[in-house]
C-alpha cells in the first residue's frame, strides 16, 4: 500500500510503507545479532573481571583475612597506611616507575629498529621476523628460568672462555645488575611481539609520500622522522599503551628470577601486594586496597598516554 503525501496543492507519492517496515525489521535484526555475538565475551568480562573489580574495591575498605566471614569496615586507613607507613610499597612503587620507563623507551625503540631493519630485507624478511617473534611464543617464567641458568652459570664460564671480564657480575645477587637482568629478560620477551606490530604499520605507509621525499632531497633520517613516523604514530600509540600497561603489572619475570630480592631490592609492585595477600598474615584487605592503587595508577597514566598520542596520529 502507498503513502500520498499531500504539499502545497500537488498529490505526492511517498515511500511504500511496506518497505518502511522492511528496513525496519533488517535494522532490529542486525542490532540483535550483534548482540548476540557480543553477549558471550560481555558475560565473561563481567563474571572474571568487572564483578571481582567490584569487589576488591569493597574488601579493600576492610580488614578482612581471606578467609574469615566476618571482617571490620576500616575506611580509607588502608590506603592511608600504603602511603605513610608501608616502606616496602613505596619503594616497590619507585621501583616500578624506574622499570616502566626503561621498558617503555628501550621496548618501543629496539621494536622499532628491528622492524624498520627486517622491512628493507627482501626474502630473508620472514625468517627475521620468526627468529626475533619466537621468544614471546614462550612462558615468561619459562623464559626467566632459562635466563637465571644462563646468568648464573653460562656467563660467568663465557667471561672465563672468551676473556670477556663484564660478564662475570652478580646477575641476580646484586641489586643494581638485578635490575638490567630483569630489564633484559623483560625485552627479549617482549620486542618480537611489538616488532610486528611496528611491522604491520610499515607496510601501510604509502610509497609515493617517500617517493615524493627522496625527490626533494631528503635523507633517511628526514624521511624516518617526517613521514614514516607520523604515518605509524596509531601503532606507537597501540605499542605504548601495551608497554605501560604489561610494565606496571609485571610480576612472573621477577618472581621466577629475584623473588624480589636481594631482600626487596627488586620487588615491584605487583609482588608487594602478593606477597601482602599470601605471605603476612593474609592481609586481603590490605592487598586490595594496594591492588586498587595500582590500578587507579595505570588507568590514569594510561588514559593521559593515549590521550597524548592521538593528538599526532595522522590520516593516511
């Protein structure tokens, strides 16, 4: 059945309504089928993530055990304890800082340079880019423990073979070289993984811009900075914002190589707060109240990295 519109004087023919109701019924069903498809994932999210969020914020304002029913509302004293009297927690955090910006210079740069490096290669591209993605491939504690080996017993016996002095250190007994051994183990796991993504970007910028460049005179380093860079500023966004948020949460890779140690030298964040939960006298509240900072620290140090690296992404 048609519509008749009538304006100014002349009968018009409108839409047919059953074509209306066609669209209509098209529109409900894609939008129900996308909820369908996303209702799963949405599920999980809230039973293993948002609900326990939920709760940890609400234990960490007690004094519960872990395993009592019964706990006491304390307020904020938890929190007020992890900033003034917790010395442990406040060097763990310092110590997390350090950790984050080490892994979020060097990750981002070493990442960069290799892609950079395997892209100008031509059919050795995809054994490069296997050889330097295999070790993410593997446990970060497999991969820590294999590296304790080398550090205790490969490099000193290397340092005595090939007389190279600088290899025979306290990899893991000293609090300072700890430290690079940590930062070590952390970027040979994780560069091969940020190394594709700054791949996959390099190969979406268009040759013509370069084309263009080299024409003009420009040198490598010109066309690196002015148009490649720019052009994959949306995957330095993605690598930042993975490098932050894995390196303020790091806990495997120095639980499995230090425990933290020597004594709490090493202990970041993350460890602090379990050893809070599982080793002095199960303080759950407290732990919880430490977790809540930790992520109320990498929300917004998140949230301002992002908020930053937007604003210098350009259209391709």
């Amino acid at each position: 059945m048609l519509q008749l519109k009538k304006q100014s004087g002349e009968i018009r023919i409108g839409q047919p309504l059953s074509i209306k109701s066609t669209l209509s019924a098209k529109k409900s069903k894609g939008t129900l089928s996308l909820i369908l498809f996303v209702l799963p994932a949405f599920l999980f999210y809230c039973v293993f993530l948002l609900i326990p969020m939920i709760g940890a914020g609400m234990y960490s304002f007690t004094d519960w055990n872990g395993l009592s029913q019964t706990y006491k509302f304390v307020g904020f004293s938890n929190y007020i304890e992890a900033f003034r009297d917790d010395v442990d927690f406040r060097h763990s955090f310092f110590f997390t800082l350090k950790y984050t910006a080490f892994m979020f210079v060097f990750q981002n740069a070493a990442a960069l340079l290799l892609a950079l490096l395997i892209e100008s290669r031509g059919k050795t591209k995809s054994f490069f880019r296997t050889i330097f993605f295999m070790p993410n491939m593997l446990s970060l504690i497999i991969s820590a423990l294999m590296w304790s080996f080398i550090f205790t017993s490969v490099l000193p016996e290397l340092s005595k073979k090939a007389l190279l002095a600088f290899l025979d250190q306290h990899w893991i007994g000293d609090a300072q070289v700890a430290f690079y051994s940590i930062l070590i183990v952390s970027l040979w796991h994780g560069i091969g993984y940020m190394m594709v993504i700054y791949m996959a970007a390099l190969q979406g910028v268009p040759q013509h811009l370069k084309e263009a460049a080299m024409i003009d005179g420009a040198n490598s380093l010109q066309r690196l900075f002015h148009i490649t860079i720019p052009m994959i500023m949306h995957a330095v966004t993605i690598c930042a914002f993975l490098t932050l948020n894995g390196a303020f949460k790091v806990f495997d890779v120095v639980y499995a190589l230090t425990a933290g140690g020597p004594g709490r030298d090493t202990q970041v964040m993350a460890l602090n707060i379990y050893e809070e939960a599982f080793s002095n006298n199960f303080r759950y509240g407290y732990a919880n109240a430490k977790a809540m900072i930790l992520f109320l620290i990498v929300l917004v140090i998140t949230l301002i990295q992002v908020r930053v690296l937007k604003k210098k992404e350009v259209e391709s």
